[in-house]
C-alpha cells in the first residue's frame, strides 16, 4: 500500500447497487484522493461495511441504519425514498480496497465496490531526448510510470498528438507498477511533434454484484504527460 502526504493520487470505485428495494442502476464512480466521493445504495435497512483498515481483511463496520460509526470520516445520505449513499471524506490512498452496502434483513442483497487509488507524485516519465533534439534515424524513448492499488489494472495509452494516432507502447508494469513505453524511429516528418501518456481501463469483466461500465471522470483521467516539441534535424 502506497501512502502520501501531498501531491495528486487518483481513486476509481466500483459501485453496483443491489440492497433492499432498490431503484437506482449500477454506476461505476472515479474520484481524486483528496476530494470527497459518494458510493450508492438505496434500500431499507442498510449498513455500510469496508475490508480495508482490518489487518486480517474482516468486515468493519461504517454505519448503521442512519448512524455513521466514525462521522470524521464518512457522512450518510438518506432520503425518505430509500437512498442510502455514503461520503467518504477526503479520500485517502490506505482507503483504497473493499467496500460493502448490505440490507441488514437480507445479507444476500448487497452492494460491493472497490476503490482504486493511484500513488502520489507519479507519473515518473522520462526520455532519452537531449534538449528534444534528434537526428533522423534515431530511436527515441519515452516512458512514464505510476503506482497502484486496486483491484482492476490500469494501462497507458501514448498519442502522437500531431497525427491523433496511438503509438504501439511496450507494456512494462509489474505488481503494483503501470509502466508503459514508446520507441519512436526519428524521420523529417516528426519535426516538431509531441506525445502524450493517459491512463485508461479496459472495460471489466462482467460480475454478480458488481457494476461493468467505464466510469468518466476528467480529473481522474487527465493527460498525465505531454513532451516537448521535438526538433528533428536531418543526417546529412
């Protein structure tokens, strides 16, 4: 687990509503640790648990009925129609993990999302580009990197933004670690050129109890880096 004191981290939560009499649709939420970020439910007689503080992974409980357990934390939404929603409160990276919406009738019907967090002061990218400069025919790298946490794997998509095309990166993550890379082999056309690195989602797999879409969030998915314009000077 990553934790961090400044700088931006990035949180995806998977939401799908599936407690009480319920009324609302699965919705997929992304939000920036930091900020606040509600999780849906809508039912009768519900309670919010989480999996992520207790060291062994057991169920902790956030709120009950209406109360919530740590009020500094987290805040509850209810209305007399049912909705049930939670706040988290300035989100931040050890957050990220399980949660749970359960009807306290019915421990069958219930809701489970996962936040999904990425590292402080990332991403870490790099060239091998002196001053941006190149010569025709040569081979110049970019590459960029972030940590994570969570339970669905983040990729990089690299643009050349002069052409709007994607550019086939190499996939270099590990646990833990998104890394993604271009090798670019210089010609005159590339002159003045410049690439970017997005961080985006496959669309996830189909489950019980929890939501597929993509969610869209701007702030969560910003351009995470863009080049300098390159000069490309010609071999001879």
């Amino acid at each position: 687990m990553h934790k961090s004191r400044h700088g931006i981290v990035y949180t995806l939560c998977f939401v799908e509503v599936v407690c009480g009499q319920l009324t609302k649709s699965p919705e997929n939420v992304a939000g920036l640790v930091g900020s606040s970020a509600t999780l849906r439910c809508a039912g009768t007689d519900l309670s919010w648990e989480e999996y992520v503080s207790d060291p062994s992974g057991d169920a902790v409980t956030i709120s009950f009925q209406t109360t919530v357990v740590e009020p500094n934390k987290y805040d509850l939404i209810t209305e007399p129609t049912g909705t049930y929603d939670l706040t988290i409160k300035s989100i931040q990276l050890k957050q990220g993990g399980r949660y749970m919406c359960k009807a306290l009738k019915d421990v069958r019907l219930t809701l489970l999302l996962y936040v999904f967090t990425f590292s402080a002061f990332d991403p870490r990218c790099t060239s091998n580009t002196t001053n941006n400069e190149a010569v025709e025919g040569q081979y110049i790298e970019y590459s960029c990197e972030r940590k994570y946490q969570g339970n669905l794997t983040p990729k990089m998509k690299w643009t050349d933004l002069s052409t709007g095309e994607d550019v086939k990166a190499k996939d270099e993550s590990s646990a833990g670690t998104v890394k993604f890379s271009i090798v670019v082999e210089m010609t005159p056309s590339h002159n003045g050129h410049r690439f970017t690195c997005q961080t985006y989602f496959d669309k996830p797999q189909s489950q019980d109890k929890y939501a597929d879409n993509i969610p869209i969030n701007n702030n969560a998915f910003n351009v995470l880096y863009t080049s300098q314009r390159l000069n490309v000077y010609c071999k001879y």
